[in-house]
C-alpha cells in the first residue's frame, strides 16, 4: 500500500490534469492557482495528442522540445548528484 503522502501526492497531480473537467467544480481561485500545477504536466498531453490524431504540428513540437529538456536536465541533475557523492561505479 503506498503511504498517505503519496496518495495525497498523486490526487494533487490528477486533480490539478483534469480542473476543467466539469465533473470535478473547484472555485475559481483554486483553479487558477491549480493552472500552474499543469504547465510540467503539458508535454504529457501532446505525447497522448499525437498518440491520437497522429499529426503533428507547431504545439507538439514545442511539448517534445520540452520533453527533451526534462531529459536533459534529469540527466545533467543526475550527474551533478554523482559527482557530489563521488560514486566509484566499475
């Protein structure tokens, strides 16, 4: 069973994917402050978008632009994270 902070993390990320769902009524001011939740969230959407439609076009190719800079800064944070513990890995 994951643990209570996890769930709560996880309904936080759903929540803040489908706020204007009209199922889910939130006040307009936790749905502006949600609205930021969602810009990491995007890159998602147009994977799923091409996924669909199978077109691609100036949106979605700014998504995988951003697709590609979390890679690369996951990669250049990893290593940084390496470096610092000066793992010896052979």
């Amino acid at each position: 069973m994951p643990s209570f902070k996890i769930k709560v993390f996880l309904e936080g990320i759903r929540i803040s994917y489908h706020i204007r769902d009209p199922a889910i009524l939130l006040p307009d001011s936790a749905i502006n402050v949600l609205s930021f939740a969602r810009i990491p969230l995007a890159p998602i959407g147009v994977c799923y978008n091409v996924a669909v439609n199978g077109s691609l076009d100036l949106t979605n190719l700014t998504g995988f632009l951003g697709i590609a800079l979390y890679i690369a800064g996951l990669v250049l944070l990893a290593g940084y994270w390496l470096e610092r513990r000066e793992l010896l890995l052979y």
